[in-house]
C-alpha cells in the first residue's frame, strides 16, 4: 500500500468542530445570547469578539416588562382658582337726599330740607380763610391736608374764599347777582336760596389768593391745575365741570370743589364720572323746576 493511498482525509465536519473548541476560527459575527427574560446572557456579553458600543450604535436595552416600565408623569397641578372679584361699590350706603349726609345731592331740582338746614358740625379750618366761614369738621380736616400737599408738591400757596352759608347769606348772594346781571345770569351762577351747596358747609372755593379769585383762569394756575388733578385724594371733587353744564346747570367754577369723602371720591375718579347726577342716576338740573 503506498503512502498517498495510506494517507486519511478527515470529514469536513470535524474540521469545523475542531476550529470552533480550539477558538481558531473566525465566527462570522457576534451572536447575542438571550436568556429567557429577554437579557443578554453574562457569557454572551464576554465574548472578546463583541464590538465596543459607539454613540451611534448604543448597546441594546433589556425590555421591560410590565412590572418594571416607568410610572407614568404625575398630571401638572390645577392652577389655583382666581380670587372672588371685589364687591361693587354700594352706592346706598349714605343718603343723597338728607342734608346731614356727606353724599347729599343739592342742585337746582334739589333743594335743602329743611330749606333753613344748618350743619351740626361747622368749624374753622387752620387755613388763610378770606370769608371767615366755618366748614364742616370732616370737610375742613380734609381741606388743612390738601392745602399742605399742594404746597408741599409745588402748586403754591391756597386760600379759602367761600364755605358755609346759611340760607339767610345765600338769600343777599343771589339778589346780588340779580341786581347786578338779571335773573338768568344770576341763575347760571348762583344758587337760589335753598339749593345751594354752600348750605351744606361741603362746598368750598378756592383761590391763590392773589389773582383769578372767582374767575375761569383759575384752572390755569398752579393751583387750579394742581386741584383739579389732585383734589379727589383728598376726598373732594370739582363740582361744576367745563363739560357738565347741561347736567349741573352752573357755568364752569374751576374753584368750587365739594367734600364727598375719599371712598365716593376715587369710585369717582376711578370709574371716570365727573357729576354727583350722573354717579347716582338722578335727572340732569338744568334749570328750576318753577
């Protein structure tokens, strides 16, 4: 028998499993073991062959079953709930038709009762006060802290040049006026007696003592123009308004301002209403009833 013919060929088999104990052959890539929960084995991942995860090739993750997903985002929270709205302004809580009241409403369809009403209250003020008339209390305090801050702002020194009077008083005013300028001017001007918010000891004009006493220019000087932006912080407001003639019925006063009280002065200001008629809903005055 000769060599070549006592020469043996193994099976290809064996071959290839001879290769793969002696770890001598190249495996044609990573296989991945998977236990029976789904994770790789600990022998798989320590194979020398299995390529190093990359950013952009990330290793794979364990699926999760569904005792282990993650808790669903907890809901935001409620916003809380707005605040209740203010109450509105009560407009009834003082009088407009009793005299006493620092809200009542004097006008020429509304006249004092009693006609010879005198406030119980009247004091002087501690201001220049060229009449030497009495206001009443709440009234002039308010008048001593508004002629302090006008001053104390740089609007100028202030003088009270009319306040309280009786119906007596305002009876010689008005016959004044008509004397002087017959009745319809006196009536554009001044109050009859008995309608007259002077009567109240509410009213006060105002000057700067010096020029435009009375008169319309008043609303140019410091201290007009100061007053008409300012007196309501002080709880007064401008009575007779340039623009509110056919609702008050009196001409333009730049200096006659009436005490309301701060709480009836800013719902004033605030909501933009310049006459006492319009606030509470009354009839526009015009003129006399007779």
């Amino acid at each position: 028998m000769s060599q070549r013919a006592g020469r043996r060929t193994l099976p290809a088999a064996i071959v290839v499993g001879l290769c793969v104990a002696l770890a001598g052959c190249a495996s044609p890539g990573p296989l991945t073991a998977v236990d029976a929960t789904g994770s790789p084995s600990s022998s798989a991942s320590a194979s020398p062959s299995a390529p190093e995860p990359t950013p952009s090739d990330p290793p794979a993750s364990p699926s999760a079953s569904p005792t282990d997903a993650a808790p669903e985002p907890a809901p935001p929270p409620e916003p809380a709930p707005a605040p209740p709205a203010p109450a509105g302004f009560d407009s009834g809580q003082r009088s407009i038709d009793d005299p006493a009241s620092l809200w009542v409403v004097a006008n020429k369809l509304r006249p004092m009762n009693p006609a010879g009403f005198v406030p119980p209250d009247l004091a002087y003020p501690s201001v220049e006060n060229a009449n030497g008339q009495p206001l009443r209390a709440p009234a002039g305090d308010a008048l001593v802290a508004m002629f302090a801050a006008a001053a104390a702002e740089g609007a100028g020194g202030m003088r009270l040049q009319s306040a309280y009077r009786s119906y007596d008083t305002q009876v010689g005013v008005y016959n004044g006026y008509v004397a002087r300028e017959g009745q319809a001017s006196a009536d554009a001007q001044s109050a009859r007696p008995g309608h007259s918010e002077h009567q109240t000891g509410l009213a006060a004009d105002i000057s700067a003592g010096s020029s435009c006493i009375l008169a319309a220019c008043f609303a140019d000087t410091p201290q007009g123009s100061w007053l008409a932006q300012n007196a309501w912080r002080f709880g007064f407001i401008l009575r007779y308004p340039a623009d509110k003639v056919p609702v008050t019925g009196y001409m333009f006063e730049p200096w006659h301002f009436r005490y309301v009280g701060t709480e009836l002065s800013t719902e004033l200001h605030e909501r933009g209403i310049r006459t006492l008629e319009e606030f509470f809903g009354l009839p526009a005055a015009p003129g006399y009833a007779g």
